[in-house]
C-alpha cells in the first residue's frame, strides 16, 4: 500500500538536542510532501513552542497540522492521540506511520496496529525487532 499519509512524534524525531534538524529530515520531509504524503505532528507539551522550534528550523510548514497531549488532557504515549491525527489527515492508519524515537510509544502503537518507524541509534534489539523499519539516520533515506 502506497503511504497516504506520515505521523511524527516530537520527542527525538524532528531536532536534536540543540534545536537544529536531524540530518537529513529537510530533504525527507520534502521528499514526502513532494509525494503528496500529508504529514502531522504529535507533541507532549504545549505546542506554541514546539511550532516556534520547527519554524526555527524551517521545518514548520512542511506539516498539514499539530496534535497536544496537553491539550487533548491525554497521555503523551497513548495511541489516542495518534488516532486522532488519522482522522485529522483522512487516511487509513495502515498507510499512515508513525516515526518515533520512543521505545515505549513504538509498543503501545504497535499494539493498536499502528506501523512504526523507529529512529535514531541504540535502541534495544526487541524494539528494532518489533518496528516495521527502523532509519538510524534520515540521510539514508535519501540517498
């Protein structure tokens, strides 16, 4: 099935500790835009800093839209929220992943039939089992 749609997870998928993008997550990201992937966003806090960081980084309007745990009086690990950002975008949850660097949300995702793409390094080698891929760097996706 063709991706219609992308979820990213905040925490650790987007910047790095110092608020500058990952590399390679400018070309990713426009290189699904381009494909005509909707993408949406998932933060634990409150999102006027969160959009701030992304528009610093120049990321910002690449995303059709942002979804608070904060707001939402929910779990930042629950799949609710992710359900939500489904229904926002319009499309089938199993064309629509969701990217995170959180093991925790890799499980409870996978358990409601979400796909997961696992970034980053140093994850344990039962969560690199259980996501549908894992990208150690966005740079190896556009290659």
């Amino acid at each position: 099935m063709r991706l219609q749609g992308a979820i990213f997870d905040f925490s650790g998928t987007l910047l790095d500790e110092g608020g500058a993008p990952l590399p390679g997550i400018d070309r990713t990201l426009s290189l699904l835009k381009m494909e005509d992937v909707w993408l949406y966003l998932v933060c634990d806090g409150d999102p006027a800093p969160v959009r701030s960081a992304l528009e610093q980084a120049g990321l910002w309007n690449r995303f059709r839209g942002m979804i608070s745990a904060a707001e939402h009086g929910g779990d930042p690990l629950s799949p609710d929220l992710y359900e939500k950002a489904v229904r926002r975008l319009r499309t089938a949850k199993q064309a629509t992943p969701v990217f995170t660097a959180r093991e925790p949300l890799l499980q409870a995702l996978k358990a409601e039939g979400f796909p997961v793409v696992l970034v980053g390094t140093e994850h344990t080698p039962e969560a690199v089992a259980l996501a549908d891929e894992t990208v150690e760097s966005y740079e190896h996706l556009t290659l």
